[in-house]
C-alpha cells in the first residue's frame, strides 16, 4: 500500500502540469469550503483519488495519470462562487461541472476519462452518472473531502488569503 509521501509523489508526478499553471492561481484565492481554497480542495481529491484507488486494488482497472488529472481539474471553475454575482453563481452545485470542464478543455489537452470524470463528477446531484471507474472515484474523493472541510472547526476561523502555492496536504 502506497503512504503520503507516494502519494504526493504520484499527484506531483501526473499533475505538475495542471498544478503549476498560471489559472490555479485563482483557485489559491478562492475559497471552496469554509478556510480550504479550491486549490488545496483539488489537491486533497487528486490525494485521496489515488489513496482509494490504491486501498480498493484497482489499479489493474483505473489510469493512474486520468485518475488524478480528473481530481485536479474537477473544480476548475475559476471564479469564487462565495463573491456575489448578481445571482449568477446561484446553481453553482448544479453548473460547475461543465464550467469546470469549459476550462480544462481550454487548457489542457484532456481524454474522454478525464473529460467525463470533470462533467459528472457531482452525481447524483446531477442526473448523469460518470461512465468511467475513474469518475465515481473523484465524485466519492469530492463528496468526503467536502463534508470533512465544511464540518471541520477550522471552518469557522477567519479565512486567509494564499500569497504562495500550499504544500500538498494530507488527503
């Protein structure tokens, strides 16, 4: 079984062209959940993507680079949907997928696993579900990662705005 530093190692290794990107630099100024920005979201699901994967033997089943590509990207909104808006941002659960998916495909050269896991990787609150193993990874990395960021105390602190590029975290 893989340990932190394998994983991180893994994330860096398949992602370093996403996380070094100029746009992620919006996303370590915004804010996902609570005092998490959407950067150190991203980076959370890309680490524990790959720790499920690694923990339920599916590497024989599962592309490794698509894996953590997809997390990385599944929120690549670009924009902090906590800024008012006029209202626009008012679907954000339901539309973010496809903005995000907007995005990537504008800057980064994606594959049908990566492209469907970004679409879809908000089921069941959007109807369609991903096609791929690779998709139903991220959307349950996603879906804990958010609900330990939104009940986390830390939460409720005062959120700081990033000046440089947080180190991975734990998953």
């Amino acid at each position: 079984m893989l340990d932190r530093t394998q994983i991180q190692c893994i994330v860096e290794h398949h992602g370093k062209e996403i996380i070094l990107h100029e746009h992620m630099r919006i996303e370590q100024n915004s804010y996902q959940h609570g005092v998490v920005t959407t950067f150190a979201h991203s980076i959370r699901v890309a680490c524990l993507s790959v720790w499920l994967a690694d923990r339920m033997h599916l590497w024989n089943r599962v592309d490794q680079r698509a894996l953590v590509r997809s997390a990385l990207l599944h929120d690549y909104f670009l924009y902090d949907w906590h800024e008012w808006d006029n209202g626009t941002h008012r679907l954000h659960g339901l539309t973010h997928g496809q903005t995000a998916l907007l995005n990537a495909s504008r800057d980064f050269q994606l594959g049908s696993v990566e492209r469907d896991s970004i679409a879809r990787h908000m089921f069941p609150l959007t109807p369609i579900p991903p096609k791929y193993l690779e998709g139903y990874i991220v959307s349950l990395a996603d879906k804990v990662s958010a609900t330990r960021e939104t009940l986390s105390p830390a939460r409720f602190t005062k959120p700081r705005k990033h000046s440089r590029r947080p180190r991975l975290q734990r998953a």
